[in-house]
C-alpha cells in the first residue's frame, strides 16, 4: 500500500508546547503513520496509507488551532496538485530515519559517558563513575526540560503512568531531576537518590512499554521538546540502564 503524504496549515500555535501537543494528537489518530508538526512555518506533514482531511484533523485538535490543506489532489487520469498557496514551499520535508531522530539521545549520552570516565580516570573507580553518569545525566536531561517548562508537562503526560493522573508531577519533574542530579554529584544522601530513581524511572518504564506494546507514535520527553525525539525502544534502554545502575549501587552500599 503507497503511503501518501499531505501538507496541512495549523494556525494558533505560538510555543514549543503547542508544537508538541498538535504533534502528539496527530500521531495519535489511528489512520495516521507519521506527523511532522513544524512551529516555524505552522505546518503538519502527515503520512497515512489513505487520505486525511482537514475535517479529520481539526476533530481531534483543540478549537483554538484552525487547519487548512495547503494542497489539494485531484486526480484525473493521473495525480496533480492545484491551489497551492505563495508560502508552500517546492520541496517536500524528507521524514528522518528514526536512527537520525535518536541521534541527540546517542550523542548525549555518549558525552555523558566519556566525562564521567575521564572524571576518574587516575582511580578507575567504577562506582564513582557510575555515581558521575547518573549526576550528569539528570542534570543534563533536566536542563532540557526546563528549556520549555510550558510544553514538556503535555508531552511527559501523554505516557507517563503518574503524570497523566497527577499533572502537577509533570511540572515538577524536571526540578526534581536537577535535585537527584545534584544529590548524586554531592554524594549527599546516596541511598535516598538511589531509591527515588528506582521508583520514578520504574514508573515511567512502565508508561513507555505500554506506549511500545500499543504501536503508538508520540514524542518522547526525555529532552523536553525543543528536540523531537520519537518514543522508541531506545528510551526503554535508556530508563533500564538507569534503574540497573541504581539498583548495583544499592546493593554495593549494603542499603
């Protein structure tokens, strides 16, 4: 079956927020493969194995967004397009592998990684290392979120077990990884750091497989939204290696 891919103009979104909550309710509908949403230009690009109409996408979105097709098809003995409006542009946006899309998540955390080695490269302690990389990986995945604390809660509650019934969690979450980051880099009060990222990330985990096992096409929140990364298994791999680290520790310290 061909996919089909359609270019819609989204008017009234004015933030990273409103981005990620048009991107996330597109993606979410049944008959739609892949949402592109661009802030920028105010632009979906949809893929599905049939049409979507406008009508389609404006029963899902809040009433303060309006959509309008930017192109019409009309086929007659073979596909065209007509009334293409001045600020179409020519070339189609080209959707990213999802390697290209994680490419942030592995760059991160492959820095992450080598600092926290050569933080302890004359002892090779591999305790401490592990210590570092957790540190610096709340304080760093937090300080994405907090780039755009206004739309990280809609995108994190749209997986997250205890964000979905407990907004409030959302909006404190990326503070509460600053502190666990700091706990860690400090080693002040390690057992508590250790059990807290075992309960929160463990919480989260579930939320994420939920969303895998459903097929679901969301954007994860682990960096916040400025950087649209895809929920994949990736971001399992990633909440796992933390818990696994929390839980050696706690058995190292003898907690």
């Amino acid at each position: 079956m061909t996919t089909q891919t359609q270019t819609y103009h989204i008017a009234g979104m004015t933030c990273n927020g409103c981005r990620t909550d048009v991107d996330n309710k597109l993606n979410a509908m049944p008959q739609v493969s892949n949402a592109t949403v661009n802030l920028a230009n105010e632009e979906a690009v949809i893929q599905s194995d049939k049409p979507v109409t406008a009508a389609q996408l404006q029963q899902v979105l809040p009433a303060k967004y309006t959509v309008t097709q930017l192109v019409t098809l009309d086929k007659i003995g073979e596909e065209h397009a007509f009334a293409k409006p001045a600020y179409q542009t020519d070339r189609a946006e080209q959707p990213q592998s999802k390697l290209q899309q994680l490419k942030p998540l592995f760059m991160i955390l492959g820095y992450i990684s080598i600092a926290s080695v050569l933080l302890h490269r004359a002892d090779w302690n591999w305790q401490e290392m592990m210590l570092d990389f957790m540190g610096l990986f709340y304080i760093v995945f937090s300080f994405f979120k907090l780039l755009d604390l206004k739309g990280f809660p809609v995108s994190f509650s749209m997986y997250d077990p205890l964000a979905k019934v407990l907004p409030v969690y959302a909006w404190i979450y990326p503070f509460l990884e600053t502190a666990l980051g700091l706990l860690f880099l400090l080693r002040f009060q390690i057992p508590v750091a250790l059990v807290v990222t075992i309960i929160i990330l463990s919480v989260t985990t579930v939320g994420v497989t939920k969303t895998l096992l459903d097929k679901k096409a969301i954007t994860c929140a682990c960096l916040g939204t400025g950087l649209k990364l895809p929920m994949t298994e990736a971001t399992f791999i990633e909440n796992a290696i933390m818990i696994a680290m929390a839980v050696t520790m706690l058995f190292h310290i003898g907690f």
